[in-house]
C-alpha cells in the first residue's frame, strides 16, 4: 500500500472551519470507498493550500472511476468551501501495510476481519489478499458505509478480546466467535447480500479462538447448518472448516492447536 499526499489549494475566499468540512466529508466518503485506508489523517495547512496524509491501497484509488456516488458529490463540493480538486502525490510504499491482491477479477471472495488490519475486509479467495473496495466490481455506484461501519465494530471487540487484562471478560470474545452474536450476523448478513450481487461466492470467516473442549472443537459442525465441513487440508493455512451451502469458513479454536 502507498502513502501519499492530497492538496487541496485554496481557490476561493474560504474559512477555517468550512474547509476543514469539506475535507473531512470528502475523506470520509473516501474511506466508505476503501480508496483510504486507516483512520487517521494528518492534515495541516501550509500557505495557500491544505494537505491530508493519507494510505492508498493502490495507486489508481483516487482515479474519479473509483469514486461512490457520494464521493464524487463529495469531490464537487470541495469547491463550495473554496478549494480545488485535490492532486495527488504518491510519497512511497507503506512498509507498515500488507499487499493488496492484484488480480484483475475475483471468482470468489472472502469477508475477513481481524484488530489489527485497516485493509478491505473482502478477500480474494484465490490469493487470500485484501480487494481495494472500490475493485469489487459493484456496478450501482453505492458506497460500502455499512460494511466499513461494521468492521469498525469488529476490530473494537476484537481488539478487547485480544487483550490479556481485558476490561469486558468474555462478552467480547463470544461476540467476536459466536456465529449467533450481533456481529456476526450483521457481518454474514452483508457477505449475504453482497454475494447475491455480485453473483459469486463470499464466504464469510468466523473466528474461534478459545473452546471448552478441544476434541470435540475439531469435530464441531456448521453452525449455520449442522452440517460435517471439516476440510481435508486447511485453506490458505487458516481455514480448518468450509461450509459451501452456507458460505462460511472458520479455524480450530486458535488455543486448542498445537
Ligand atoms: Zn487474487
Ligand atoms: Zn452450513
């Protein structure tokens, strides 16, 4: 992933507060995109333009192509608070970030979340590397708020749960592997229907890290379904289950493997 710069000069008599509006909207709906990646952007004002700081997974995010329907309303009231387009300069590679999938389509995708992560919770299945958001192949200009929104949830529970001297003892772990939590079904629901769009696999991961009993967890069914979906071999080195009716994939409880 990249690090780069966007300035926006200002064009126009303009304020403080409206131009920092502006931008936070536009970097917003950049994020909602999967154009940005993290949550925090360093912007400052330097003379006679405002500069963010700002992690791209590839080089092409910011192209008017990969813009949402909200973003390119976005874009175009920049210039309402007095400033332009932004230009764009690529600083360099995060060396902090992992690789974004290159492949040009996917035939399957895989909804995976973890804490640590600020890439695209959608995979290629093939490479189990993160898909820029915006290289989906949704064709109806929505944004994915609701998907980002909810990984922000994800990696709040998940990272508590992670968490040796956690402060929500065991909540945060059930809604985190618990197929039947809020989370999970929020996170299921959208691979759901964003398979029906797409009209490909999205499986979606289900994380198990602790189990009463470690015999029995490697033996444990679909949850969705009840059904055997134990695999022959893991999957990319992670997924020790795949249901193909349910879409879902899941491991052996992290504490139970050797
Ligand atoms: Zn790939
Ligand atoms: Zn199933």
């Amino acid at each position: 992933m990249l690090v780069a710069e966007l300035e926006f000069k200002i064009i126009a008599d303009t304020s403080f507060a409206d131009a920092e509006k502006g931008i936070r909207f536009y970097l917003e709906k950049l994020i909602f995109q999967g154009q940005i990646l993290g949550r925090e952007f360093p912007t400052y004002q330097a003379q006679d333009s405002f500069f963010s700081r700002v992690v791209l997974p590839q080089a092409d995010a910011l192209d008017k192509a990969s813009h949402s329907k909200a973003g390119l309303i976005a874009l175009e009231l920049l210039q309402q608070v007095g400033l332009s387009y932004p230009k764009l300069t690529i600083l360099g590679y995060d060396l902090m970030s992992n690789h974004t999938d290159p492949c040009p389509g996917h035939a399957a995708l895989i909804l995976f979340c973890s804490f640590s992560a600020t890439n695209s919770v959608l995979y290629c299945a093939e490479h189990f590397a993160p898909i820029p958001l915006y290289k989906v192949g949704r064709t109806s200009g929505e944004d994915f708020e609701s998907l980002v929104r909810w990984q922000l949830q994800y990696q709040a529970l998940d990272e508590i749960q992670m968490q040796e001297k956690r402060v929500l003892f065991k909540s945060a772990e059930q809604s985190v592997q618990g197929f039947y939590s809020g989370l999970n079904q929020q996170g299921y629901k959208q691979a759901r229907a964003l398979s029906k769009e797409l009209n490909k696999p999205v499986y979606y991961y289900l994380y198990s890290g602790s189990s009463a009993d470690c015999v029995l967890d490697a033996e444990k069914k679909c949850p969705s379904c009840g059904s055997d979906w134990k695999l022959g071999q893991s999957w990319h080195g992670l997924f020790d289950f795949c249901c193909e009716p349910c879409q879902l994939v899941s491991n052996i409880a992290f504490d139970c493997q050797p």
